[in-house]
C-alpha cells in the first residue's frame, strides 16, 4: 500500500508542466480540469474507477502526460504491468528531450515487474543520467547490473550508492557484497586471477569481514559532527587500499569543501568525475568548487565541456550544469555571459536551483550597472 504522502508526492510529480504540442490551449485548459477531478481518486487509491477517467483525459489531449502519468500509476497497483509500460513509454514519448529520472524509473519498474530486467537496466541508466544522486534509481540500478550479468557495473553503481547514503549501509552492503563475490567470480573464469583478488578483498570488507561497515559508520559519524578533517583521514584510508573507491573519493571531497580544504576538494572531485564522467551533480559541484576559489580558466573549460557531454539531457536536466557555468563565468568576469547562464538555470525547470540562479542574476546585474555607469561617466568625461 502506498501512504499517503508518497501519493501526494506522485500526484504533486504529475502536475509538472512540458512538450505538449498537439493540444491546442483549449484541449489543455480542459484536460487540466478534468485531471483535477481525477487526482481524487488517485489520492483515494480508487485504481479501477480513474483508468476510464484518465484513458478519456489521455484520448481528448494525447499529449497531456500527467494523465498517462497517472494511468500508469494506476496500472501498476493494480499489477496491471504491460499496460504501466505502455503508459510511462507514452510519458518518455510525449515529453521527449525534457523526460527526467522518474519518467524513466517508473518505466523500469514496469518492466522490472515483467522480468524483462535488461530493459528495465536499460531505463535505469537513463534515469541515473539524470539523477546521479537519486538512492532508488541507484540501488535498483545496481541489482539490474548483476541480475543482467553485468557484476562489475553493479559494484560501481552500489559503491556509488554506499557513498551518498552510508546511513542505509544495512540496505546496500548485502546486495554491494553478493556483486563484489559474483566479480570476483567471473574475473576468475576470464583467468583475471589479480581482478578477481581485489573483488574478492571488497566482498569480504562489504560483507562485514575487515570491517567495512565500521569504516562507514565511523565516516558518517564523524560527518554529522562536521569534523570534516577527521572524515578526510578516514577517507585517505580507504583510498589507500583501493583508489578508486569513488564512494571515498566523494565523501572526501564534500568533506574537504566543508572543511575549507579546497585542493583536496578540488582533487577528489577530479579524481571521482574522471571514474564518472557521467555524473553531472558532481561535475557541477567541481566547477563551483573552482570558481569559488579564483580557477576561472579550468571552471570555464569545465563547463563548456559539461554542456557538450550532456547536450542531449534536456533543459531541467542541465540545470545545475548551466548554474555551474554561470558561476565559473561570473568568476572570470563575463558578467553578462554569467547573467545569461544563470538565467537558464532559474528557467531549466529545476526548482533546486531556481533561487541560487536568481540570486546571481541580480549580482551580475550590480556589476553590469556599475560598468554601464563607468562607460558613461567616461563618455561625459571625455565630451
């Protein structure tokens, strides 16, 4: 049973606004009015009684999503799951571009319930290129990898998770444990005798062993005491016996930028995004840390690079990336180039980073006055 605030939160997710085309202002106006009715019977769970309601909205304005949102909901609590994949395909179809991690989650899990699984892997990829930080999307994520045969990637995407949520250790160290054991499997099959070794080490710590949810549990403690320079010594620790452990490398560079340590900040994103190219929030979250300490040049280069590696993403999903940029323009004083990025980031449809965007806007608007004064004053000067 859903509770009712995960209702609320769906039916709150179903009223986001996006590419309908083909309805005219009209067919939409009355499609708005009649999802309103209908978004009763979601909050009262009443799953037979809205399909017809929602398949008439669906029928007059096809390209109403939050409708088909609401279908596919409604189908799958009521295990009805060929019919959810039809209508979060439909979702992903009508918003195109600008379809964001719970489009493509709520398709997965369609799928998932199917057993077809490496579709379902398929769709959480997706989602997680949208929303790298999102627990759901990535748990899920790494159960599909080794449930597809794809262990290795599971133990990154699980790693992943454990880094962003060590509070939830009990919940991933299983499923982080099984993916390390069934690698280290598969490496020896493939004759990978060191590989396999080193996959063999991780499940053993993941699984309890050598101590790997100590290691965590100190981490997390120390983080919520904000003794940001104790958690980068734990961190330090573990990346002596696995560099790569992106899940290290990442608390250490929250914990260093906390901590006012930017070069050990800056570092650990580098090292972290260049293991995850794909993660835009950190990619964003590196190029703020530059700019916010004088390295304009490579925060500039950054994000230039950052909006041709995630062109195809979608305006809500370049949200924070366009943010970033504004900040690494505004640090190399292209306060109008800045205004500009920051203004898309305010309009990407990505409320996190409305606020933050506005606020640089109008700091970028103080500098552009003071220098359309000065221009002025030395016009008048100079008559």
């Amino acid at each position: 049973m859903l509770t009712r605030l995960t209702l609320m939160l769906l039916i709150t997710a179903f009223t986001a606004t996006g590419a309908m085309a083909e309805c005219s202002p009209g067919q939409m106006h009355e499609a708005q009015i009649q999802f309103q009715n209908a978004q009763h019977q979601l909050q009262a769970q009443q799953w037979a009684q809205v399909i017809p309601q929602l398949t008439s909205i669906v029928e007059f304005c096809e390209e109403y999503f939050p409708a088909l949102r609401g279908l596919g909901l409604a189908h799958m609590q009521l295990n009805q799951f060929p019919e959810a994949e039809m209508a979060y395909e439909r979702v992903i179809d009508v918003r195109g571009p600008e379809s964001d991690a719970v489009d493509y989650a709520n398709l997965a899990k369609a799928l998932a319930k199917q057993k077809k699984y490496k579709e379902a892997r398929a769709e959480y990829i997706k989602a997680k290129a949208r929303d790298a930080t999102n627990q759901a999307v990535l748990v899920n994520l790494g159960i599909l990898h080794y449930a597809s045969g794809f262990p290795e990637d599971a133990v990154a995407t699980l790693e992943d998770a454990l880094g962003y949520y060590p509070e939830q250790e009990k919940a991933i160290l299983p499923h982080l444990a099984k993916a390390c054991n069934m690698s280290a499997e598969r490496q020896k099959t493939l004759g990978n005798t060191s590989r396999a070794a080193e996959y063999q080490r991780k499940a053993s710590e993941y699984g309890g062993a050598a101590g790997g949810t100590v290691a965590y549990r100190e981490i997390q403690s120390q983080m919520k005491a904000q003794n940001y320079a104790r958690v980068v010594q734990l961190c330090d620790q573990l990346l002596a016996m696995d560099a790569t452990h992106t899940g290290a490398l990442l608390t250490k560079a929250r914990a260093a930028d906390a901590g006012k340590n930017s070069s050990a900040a800056i570092d650990a994103y580098k090292k972290f995004t260049q293991l995850r190219p794909d993660n835009m929030d950190e990619i964003a979250a590196m190029i703020i840390v530059l700019a916010e300490n004088d390295r304009c040049d490579e925060a500039v280069a950054s994000s230039r690079q950052a909006l041709q590696t995630f062109a195809g993403m979608g305006q809500k999903a370049q949200g924070k990336i366009r943010f970033a940029y504004g900040k690494a323009l505004f640090c190399a004083k292209d306060y109008a180039g800045s205004r500009a990025q920051f203004q898309s980031a305010a309009q990407s449809g990505d409320n996190h980073w409305a606020a933050p965007a506005r606020e640089g806007m109008s700091a970028c608007d103080q500098y552009l006055n003071y220098e359309a004064a000065q221009r002025q004053k030395a016009a008048q000067q100079g008559n």
